[in-house]
C-alpha cells in the first residue's frame, strides 16, 4: 500500500497530477544504486565470463591435480566444517540461553572472534603453531622434552587447523543467530514438558528441533555460500601450502591470477557455479518474500 | 516455589552448576586464546615473546612506542596506512549509506516500477561470495584505470556492502506506516521533503546498524585492499600486516602489536552500536 496507490485511488483532480512525481523520484533515487550494479556486478561478471569462455581452460584446469585437490578441499570445508561448526552453534545456543549472571558475562567475551578482523587473529593462531618457535610447540617440549608436529606442514593438519580457524571466527555469529531462534519458542511448552516430567532429550526433540528447524538449514545453507568465499582462513594461515595442497576454490582463483592465468582463474569459478546457484536460488527464495 | 535464598545448593542444582562450568570453561579458554596471544606478544619485549612464556618476565610498552614512532622497516608508513583505512572506511560507509537508503526508500516507500526486480538483483549479490568476484572486478578497476587508488576499494566495498543494506533497510522501513507519508503528503510534503524529514528520522536505528556494518566490513576487508592497492602509501593496514609474512625474519612482536592496534577500533564500535547491531542487522540476517 504505497502513496501511489493511496494516491490514485482518490479521485481529486490535485493529486492524480501528482500521481508521477513520487514514481520519478523513486527512478532517480534507485539510479546510484542501478549504476554502482552495472559498473561492479554487471560489467565484471560478464567480463569474466568472457574469460572463461575456452573450453581448452577447463581442460588444462582438470588436468591441474591443484584444482581437484582444491575442489576436494573445499568439499571437506563446507560438509564437514560447516555442519560440525553449526551443530557445535546449535549445542551453544543452548548453553547461552541459560541464566546465570556468569554466562551473560561469558557470552559478552565469546563474540570477540566476531567483533575483532581477522587478520591479526590469524597471523596469531599461525605464529602459535610454528614449528621452532610457536608457543604451542614450547609447551610440548616443555611437559614432554619432545618436539612438537611441524603442523602446518602436513596437508590434513593445515586444513584442520584452516577449517578450525574459520570455526573460531564465526561461531559466535551463528550462535547469537540461533539464540534468537530458542528465545523466540514460548516458554510455557517447556513449563508443561516439565510438567509431563520430559527428559532433556525429549524437550529438544519435540519442542526446540522442530521450531528451530527451518532457522538452523537456512543458517547451514547460508554458511555454506559465504564460506565458499572464505579466503582468509586458509590464505592467511597456510597460504595454499604445503605444497598447494591445502587451497580451497576462493584461494584457487587468487592463485592463478598470481600466475597470470586468468582464465584458468575464472574457470575455477565457473565450475563452482553449479554448486552456487542453486543454494542462491534457494536463499533468495526464502529472503525475497 | 523459589527455595529460600541462604539454603546450600542441592546436589542436583551442584551438578547442573558444574556441567554448564565444563561447558563454559572450555569456551572461554577456546576464544581468548588467539587474542591473548596477541596481547601478549604485543606486551613482551623480543626475547620474552619467544621463549613461550605464558605471561612475560618484563611487561612492556616498547612495542608500541616502535609503531607509534615508526621505528621498523614495515612499520615506516604506519600512520599513512592507519590513515588510509580510516578514510576508507568512513567512505563506504557514507557512500553506502547514501545509495541504500535511497535506493530501500524508492523501493518500499515509493513503490517505484521494478523496485522488487531491483531488490532481487541486490540479494543475488549478495549471496555471491565475494572472493569469487574477487579477480573480475580486480581486472574490471584496472580497465576503469582505478587501481592503486583509494576509490577502486571503495566503490567494490560500496558494490559489497550495498546489497545487504538495501534488503535491511527495505525490510525495516516496510514496518513503516503508510499514513505517515499520506500525512506528510497531504500536508504539502514534497518527495525530497518526506524522504529528509519523515524518512531518514525514523530509519535512524536501521540507519546506524547498516553504517557501523559498512564501516566495519571495509575496515577488516583484506582480499580486495591487497589486489586493488599495492603501493607502500596507498594500502591499508590490513595489507600492511600481510606484507610482514613476505620476510622470514618478521618482528613477530611487532606485527601482534600493529595487529592489536588496528583490532582496538573495529571491536570498540562494535561493542558500542551492539544493541543496534543485534536488533538491526542479526534479526534481518536470517529469517525464519
């Protein structure tokens, strides 16, 4: 019900001549944004399409084993990381809900990883790992005499620690999301549950899941695409090392731009696109209404 | 049915106690140890920093007397980057907000022709994720001619931010009543009058929730400001503590301290505008 229909539906000769103007105003008011789409999406996207438009790039990028180890990589990241990283978020949400003066205090600390950027963390966490001088392999040394792992030198460590990096900097996130989601559940169901003398178990299972459902797979989802563009985690933690063996698609891209291969870059991207656009799609399905 | 309040604990409220303790400890120690090792760092002097002390020997501020005076190799631009990311950041903010609330103004309130065409363009952006336009729009400043300059990271920050602020920003002023803008009609209110006067005091929550986001986002952003900029004086800070990992022999205490400082502004505005944050952008983050 905007002015405009307000408008038109009154029959006075003064406002229909108005009828246009706040349509016009509305035109002008959307152009700076319609312009900022054109020259920074539009141009851009096409721009890389058209890059990537050789099918002989698609056949050197599956001939590259970087790509598939990085396509596999990122596979790991989102069914693994993302799910073990949202159930971890789900368990918390519970935790914080509780009432405890402590937990409030708790809570006010836990969003740092949120708050702070990530870059300084990152640097951080990779110092602590270093191999010689890293405080975590003091400390090993310390209680033990032994030397520590060279962690970040071994492939399925590095991506570990990358994964467990990405989990660090946006837990709070999503559990201050799905927080809101328990608090928004009645009480009263929980009352009457204890009532019926319900177990814990029996509480989520019949009260907090199914209320919580539709949050908790939009949050995966969304997850998901927004970690596909994670290029800090594993960028500034392992550089793509060792070896290329722990890059991920949005590393990938960078990779090969460093090389000068563009196309291979934006091939890298197109292939992810099938994986995308659905979830996309469905995002948008949800948020548009 | 509330016990009285000097009686010992039961058992079983112990227990409870003590589980949620074994919850709570673990993610306290979870989050405060990659900041606490940065604060440490930041505090020990070289020798202390490497030995793997949990707390040093000899506390000290040298460390920031060094990035404050410039002291180091990778410190010698430091207050031109520091500089260079305020600039940047107070820039998209305004430039976004500038274009977002006109743009979720022309859409809810004046239900312009193609608005909701429009809106559904923004969200597809928005959930495009950003490293893969990384290297297009990297390509696409260079053929504009604005690489190395401040205006290439933030108008891509303008392109990333925008989106998202336009669907809060629509989402908060459709909870807006109509009558107010038939009134202000009626009253004589031109559009640009309704939009000053009505619109933009009202929105002003909303307003402030969606700068503080586009503020922080370019503040922290790292992978656009280390493609888009590369000269020593025209990058931003974030870049600059990239650069440290160029060289083996980083000053690791150093980079913490620089890292620390430049984590200090985003986290104060952050704590600051957090009423505004959690009601304005989390509960339109994801709706359920």
């Amino acid at each position: 019900m905007a002015i405009t229909l307000s408008a038109s539906e009154l029959p006075s000769a003064p406002l229909s001549a108005r009828l246009s103007t706040p349509q016009v105003w509305g035109i002008a008011m959307l152009v700076p944004y319609l312009l900022v789409f054109l020259a920074f999406v539009v141009y851009p996207v096409c721009y890389g399409l058209w890059l990537a438009r050789h099918p002989a790039s698609y056949v050197a990028l599956f001939h590259d084993p970087i790509f598939a180890r990085a396509a596999v990589n990122t596979l790991i990241f989102l069914v693994i990381g993302i799910n073990f990283k949202m159930l971890v978020a789900l368990f918390l949400s519970g935790f914080f809900i509780q009432e405890r003066s402590w937990i409030k205090w708790l809570s006010v600390l836990f969003i740092l990883p949120w708050a702070v950027p990530s870059i300084p963390t990152i640097l951080s966490v990779r110092f602590m790992l270093n191999p010689e001088w890293g405080v975590v392999n003091q400390l090993i040394f310390k209680f033990t005499g032994d030397d520590g792992p060279n962690w970040l030198n071994d492939p399925t460590v590095a991506l570990t620690m990358a994964i467990g990096m990405h989990i660090w900097k946006s837990l709070p996130f999503w559990t201050l999301i799905l927080m809101t989601g328990r608090l928004a559940i009645p009480g009263d169901l929980f009352e009457a549950a204890d009532v019926d003398g319900a177990s814990w178990w029996q509480k989520f299972r019949f009260i907090t899941w199914p209320s919580m459902q539709i949050l908790y797979i939009t949050c995966t989802l969304l997850s998901m695409i927004w970690t596909l563009g994670d290029f800090n985690s594993v960028y500034l933690l392992t550089g793509g090392g060792p070896a290329d063996l722990t890059h991920v698609l949005a590393t990938l891209g960078i990779r090969y731009l460093r090389l000068d291969q563009l196309d291979m870059s934006m091939a890298a991207i197109v292939c992810a696109l099938p994986l995308v656009l659905p979830l996309v799609y469905f995002m948008m399905k949800r948020l548009s209404r | 049915m509330k016990p009285p309040a000097f009686r010992l604990p039961t058992l079983r409220e112990a227990g409870t106690e003590a589980r949620l303790l074994l919850i709570g400890i673990p993610v306290l120690i979870w989050t405060m140890v990659p900041i606490y090792h940065m604060f440490l760092f930041a505090i020990s002097p070289k020798e202390d920093a490497f030995s793997g002390k949990l707390w040093p020997t000899h506390p000290t501020l040298h460390n920031f007397h060094i990035v404050f005076y410039q002291q180091h190799y990778f410190l010698r631009d430091f207050w031109i980057q520091f500089w260079n990311s305020c600039v940047i950041a107070a820039a998209t903010g305004a430039l976004t907000l500038l274009i977002a609330t006109a743009a979720a103004f022309a859409i809810s309130r004046l239900r312009v022709p193609g608005g909701r065409w429009v809106m559904n363009l923004a969200l597809f952006t928005y959930f495009i994720p950003a490293a893969f336009l990384a290297v297009p729009m990297y390509r696409t400043m260079g053929t504009y001619g604005l690489l190395n300059n401040h205006w290439a990271l933030i108008l891509a920050m303008v392109t990333i931010a925008s989106p998202y602020a336009i669907w809060v920003l629509k989402q908060a002023s459709d909870k807006l009543p109509v009558e107010l803008d038939e009134a202000a009609i009626m009253d004589g209110a031109s559009i640009p009058q309704l939009f000053r006067l009505v619109y933009v005091p009202l929105m002003m929550p909303s307003l402030v929730a969606i700068g503080t986001y586009a503020v922080l986002l370019a503040w922290n952003e790292y992978l656009y400001a280390f493609l888009l900029l590369s000269n020593d004086k025209e990058i931003t800070l974030p870049v600059a503590l990239g650069n440290f990992l160029a060289a083996d022999d980083s000053p690791w205490e150093l980079l913490m301290t620089t890292g620390f400082i430049y984590a200090l502004p985003p986290a104060a505005i952050y704590y600051t505008f957090k009423r505004y944050m959690v009601g304005g952008l989390t509960a339109g983050a994801v709706k359920s």
